[in-house]
C-alpha cells in the first residue's frame, strides 16, 4: 500500500526534481483526498497558491502537502475512534452500520458531493483541515449553521435534471436532497475543462493567484505547457 508519509516526505525534499516533487503530491492525494482527488488538487492550488511553472515558488509544494497532512492526522484520529466503537458494537451483537455513516465512508456517486467530481473546482473554499474539523463536528450531533459542507449561509440555486429541479449550494454545489426520482445527476460545468489542464494549473498565474485569463479558447482550455 502507497505511504503517504514517504510521499510527503519527497514532496518536501528540495534534494529532488522538481516534477518528482509534484508527482508525490498526486500519490497523497490517491491516499487522502477530502473532496475527491481532482477537487482536493485544485484546492490546494489555490489555497498554497501553487504556480503554474513550479520553479517560480517551489515551496507551494510544501505548503500544499502539509495542509493535507495536517487534515489527515485530524481525520485518522477520528477514524480510529470510530473503528474501535465499531469493534466494540460487533462484540455486543451491534453489526448494523449507523446511519448516516461517517463522512469518509460516504459513496461518491450518489453522495451530497458528487458534483465535485463532476466540476473540480465546485469545493468548499474551507481549508482542508477546517473541513474535517466541521465534518467531524456533524458527526458528532453539531447543528451548525450554513450548508453542511462549506457554511455557506446564502439561498441555495435551483438546477435542472432535465425532467425537474435539484437544489446545490450557491458556493460548493453541494446537493442536499436527490431529484425526485431517487438518483443523484451529474453536474455539467458550465465551463469545459480537462484534467490535464488543472493538472497543469492553466488556472494559475506565475505569481500563485488564479489566472484572470482562464479558461482559454482552446480544446477545453489546456494551453501552453508548464513545468509540472
């Protein structure tokens, strides 16, 4: 099985390649990844603020690892706790699993979330670790306020399905309830993209902020090449 903390070592280790670096940031994402490998990347493009050429701000790679690292400690501390209660309920006889179940348990394809799969960079702006810290608290009985994934208080926007309406959060397109007919629909972005292109944070500018220029005409936006 994949190591995080070896990869998160090389991501840290200046010694190496610069595109090695990067590479071992993706593998941690494939380990630990709270809003889905894509989404979780282009988050931490823009909460690192990792450049589009590496080399103008290697440490972003740093900056970036570490915000998931110190998510994932969070998140295995209660994960621990939770498969040690679970241990505990199977002896007494107990074998149901809880409902709702643990937000790390949840399936993405039907999940609340699964428009992050869809449309990367419709995420909660949260930081990796404050996200874990609210879902956590949900967990827990919390009634916080806002939706329960990013807090964001505003209305929430109406989408079609095609044969009727579904109700996303206006900031992370979080769905609270289904379609009416029982299924979770995939969220067209309302821009096109490609992997590729957010791998390659076209997104980005040299200076670590969001590119006022994209997406670019093109082929989904994928621009010229970078240096990751």
């Amino acid at each position: 099985m994949t190591s995080f903390l070896t990869h998160r070592a090389r991501v840290c280790d200046a010694r190496l390649p610069l595109h090695r670096r990067h590479s071992a940031l993706r593998t941690c994402l494939t380990v630990f990844a709270p809003y889905g490998l894509r989404a979780t990347y282009h988050h931490l493009t823009l909460s690192a603020a990792i450049p589009r050429r590496l080399h103008a701000d290697p440490d972003a790679l740093v900056r970036a690892v570490e915000e998931l690292h110190e998510a994932r400690v969070l998140w295995l501390a209660r994960a621990e706790q939770y498969a040690a209660r679970r241990r505990a309920e199977k002896r007494a006889g107990r074998r149901a699993v809880p409902d709702p179940r643990p937000w790390w348990l949840r399936g993405w394809w039907e999940g609340s979330e699964r428009a992050w799969y869809d449309a990367p960079f419709h995420h909660p702006s949260l930081r990796l670790p404050e996200y874990v810290r609210r879902q956590n608290a949900l967990l827990d009985g919390a009634e916080l306020p806002g939706c329960p994934a990013c807090g964001d208080e505003g209305p929430p926007e109406q989408h079609s399905t095609g044969h009727g309406w579904v109700e996303l959060c206006g900031r992370c397109a979080w769905a609270p309830a289904r379609c009416s007919c029982g299924r979770r629909h995939q969220l067209v972005p309302e821009t096109s993209y490609s992997w590729n292109s957010i791998w390659r944070r076209a997104h980005m500018g040299d200076d670590g902020m969001p590119n006022p220029h994209w997406p670019v005409s093109g082929p989904a936006g994928c621009g010229a090449a970078s240096d990751g």
